[in-house]
C-alpha cells in the first residue's frame, strides 16, 4: 500500500489529507508556524476547505495585530496645527497599531463635499442694509439662547429664524433741527426689553400692522435705549427766520458786534399734545480775539452735545416745545459776537 500524502501546509495551521488508495497512516506532527503563503490542495472539496480555514486564520491574524505587536506604537504623523483643530476628523481607533491614540482620518468625499457646501453657504451674499457682528460686536460676545428648535432646510439658501420675542412700551419722540431741514422728524423710542445687547443691523418698523418705515438699528446695551426713525412728521411744520445786526462797540470804536436774533416757529395739525425738541447751535471759536456770547433764549434753552449719538458737537442748544392739538408755539435766542473791525469773518459776517 503507498505511504499516506505528505501534508499541506499553511500558517498555524496543519491540515493532512488520505490518499487516493484508502490507507492510513499516523499523521505527522503539526509542523512550526511559517510565513508563507498556504499551497492550495487538489480536490474540489478539498480546496474549499482549505480556503475556508485560511480565510479565518487571516481574520484571526487581523484581529489580533501583527505578530511584533508588543513593539512600541507607529509614532504620531507630523501635521500642522490646523489639521488637528479639526475635530470632525479626528478618530480614536480600538485595534491596530494607534489604539489608543488619537489620529486624523483621511478626508472622505462626503466630507470634501461638506467642506465646499459650508464653504459656499458662508460665501452668501449678506441680505440688504445687514452688518456682519464680527465687524460690529465690539469687544466682547454674547450668546444668544432661541426659545425653541428650528428647523433650517439644507438649501443653501439664508433663512431667517426667529430667537425670541419680548413686548416693551415705545414711546414716540418729535425732533427737528431747522438750521439743517425745515422739517420735524419722528421717532420711538424703546428701552431694550432682552437681557442682552441689540447688535447692529436693519430694523422694519410696523404701526399698526402697517409696515411704517425700514431703517437701521445701531448697537444697544443691555438695558439701553432703542431709537427708531419713522421718517417725517407731515402734520408738523417748521420754520426759522433770522436777523442781522451790525454796529460799532469798544470805547473807541474798534470792535464791531453782530448780533443775530433767530426765531423758530412750529405748528400742529395733529389731534393730540406732543412735545418737539428744537435743536440749533451757536458759533464757537478758539480764537482768544472773539468774543461770543448767548444774549437771551426764549424759552430758556438747555446745553446739548448730542453724545448720545456718538457725534458730539459744540455750542448745541436744545428746546422742549409743548404743541397743543392744532397749537403753535416759538422759540427766539440772540446772540452776538464781538471782534476787531479791521477783521472778517470768513465767508461774510452775516452767517444766517
């Protein structure tokens, strides 16, 4: 009878095979793991077994890591800072030579399409009359908590969502300045009703249900005041007349004095009471040689800087006007001002 087929070998593995002629032998012992590659054993059903048990005996190795898996770990791939900021990518692998250590995924095509699509929603134009906050938010940031979920369609598009709302009284303001327009202009003003800052932007003003005017809001504190423009007041009229004296002054006449007598007129066409703020300046000078001074002010007129818009100005005077329905009312201030003869003014004494 012939001896039994040597048998094949395979990588931790030892697989014996009889003979075509039915005997049997003793099998051999199991040979010494090897590195190469299993040879493949003639045999339909043989061969599918042997692959069979190779198949697994490669998962088991892969599971298990390499064989010098007690050496010391792949080092940390060299990368810029910016890449490890990202932390979408970053990944905390449980097998292999880096678990446990933190690595960076290689960019997908799913990512690579996220990136372009973040990219062009940022790339937007910005809606009309809008402020970027980064350019106006000042030197601090707030973060503002909406009331509820919101659902933004991915579309690429700008979507306005909504973050709260909140109910104040408004109060309404008159203000004219006739020196620059013959005109009374009004406003509301609002104390902000949200414990945060109002950062700057476009505001859409509705009366009654009504859109009434579109302006813009400037920045407002927590706990600040809210001014609204609403455009001109029509049933308010206004109108500033001035005149102009000059004559002689000093003990030897050699100073002249202008005096300038201003009176500003308002009348109503409205059915109820309001309150106009009149706004007009005074000449001011740092020349030493001038001499200006406010004679008289009817009603007796206040300081005003205009701080409260961020552009002050000097020599400002402010009038609180009370209008009756369909009242009229006035103001009239005097002023002169005093310097050498042998001087002029630029641009001509008579400055009204």
């Amino acid at each position: 009878m012939p001896m039994p087929a040597p048998a094949r070998k395979s990588r931790g593995l030892s697989l014996s095979l009889p003979s075509f002629g039915g005997g049997s032998g003793a099998p051999p012992r199991p040979p010494a793991p090897q590195a190469s590659a299993p040879a493949a054993p003639r045999g339909g059903f043989a061969r599918a077994q042997a692959a069979e048990l190779t198949a697994g005996v490669a998962d088991d190795a892969l599971a298990e890591g390499p064989e010098d898996a007690g050496s010391a770990p792949a080092p940390l791939e060299p990368a810029l800072v910016e890449g490890w900021l990202d932390f979408d990518a970053l990944r905390l692998p449980g097998a292999g030579p880096q678990r446990g250590r933190l690595t960076r995924e290689r960019p997908r095509r799913s990512r690579r399409l996220a990136k372009r699509a973040e990219a062009d929603v940022t790339n937007l134009p910005a809606p009309p009359r809008a402020v970027d906050p980064r350019d106006t938010r000042g030197q601090f940031d707030h973060l503002y908590a909406g009331e509820g979920a919101a659902d933004v369609p991915s579309n690429g598009r700008l979507h306005r969502v909504a973050l709260s709302a909140a109910r104040a009284p408004a109060t309404p303001r008159f203000v004219t300045a006739p020196r620059e327009a013959a005109e009374v202009y009004r406003e509301a003003r609002v104390e902000n009703p949200f414990d945060a800052p109002l950062l700057e932007g476009p505001v859409e003003i509705f009366v009654d249900g009504a859109l009434a005017a579109q302006s813009t809001l400037g920045h407002v504190d927590r706990g600040g005041v809210l001014r609204a423009g609403l455009g001109v007041e029509e049933r308010i009229r206004v109108a500033r007349n001035a005149r102009v004296d000059e004559s002689s002054a000093g003990l030897l006449g050699g100073s002249l004095a202008v005096e300038h007598a201003v009176t500003i007129d308002l009348s109503s066409s409205l059915g109820m009471s309001v309150e106009v703020e009149v706004l007009d300046r005074i000449p001011v000078t740092d020349d030493k040689d001038v001499e200006i001074k406010l004679l008289s002010s009817q009603p007796k007129a206040e300081p005003y800087s205009q701080e409260e818009l961020g552009e002050p100005v000097r020599g400002g005077l402010r009038w609180r006007v009370p209008l009756a329905p369909g009242g009229k009312a006035s103001v009239a201030f005097t002023y002169r001002v005093v310097f050498s003869s042998k001087s002029e003014v630029v641009g001509g004494n008579r400055r009204e």
